[in-house]
C-alpha cells in the first residue's frame, strides 16, 4: 500500500468517524469536495498544505492521516 492509498483510507475513516459528508468536510478545509473525493480515492496526491487543511478539519494530527495500518 503507498502513501497515496495510506492517507485516502485514513481520511476516508477519520471523516466516517466524525460523520461527516466529503461536502462536510471540504467546506470546512476549504476545499472543494471534488477534491476530497478524488484524494479518497487515491486519484490525486495531496500536497502538505492540503495535509494540514484536512487534519485540522478533523481535529487530529497530519502524522494520523500518513500512518500506515497495523496489520
């Protein structure tokens, strides 16, 4: 698994925990939920900015969204 499709499953289980919609949770990083969706996906990468921008949507730490599953 690479870090691309390390962050999409974190964020996409960070934003379920918190029931939030990817419109949710766009509008409160600024972004667009297009965006979030194709980060989701694994379709785009995310820039460390934009790291920033979604874990502090979430309340936790950039490093949460890059840590791998344990297995």
């Amino acid at each position: 698994m690479d870090l691309k499709e390390v962050m999409a499953t974190n964020l996409r289980r960070a934003r379920h925990d918190r029931n939030l919609t990817q419109e949710d949770l766009a509008d409160k990083a600024g972004l667009s939920a297009r965006y979030v969706g194709a980060i989701e996906r694994g379709a785009v990468s995310a820039s460390v900015t934009v790291l920033g921008q979604i874990a502090e949507a979430l309340n936790i730490s950039p490093g949460q969204l890059l840590e791998k599953p344990k297995s």
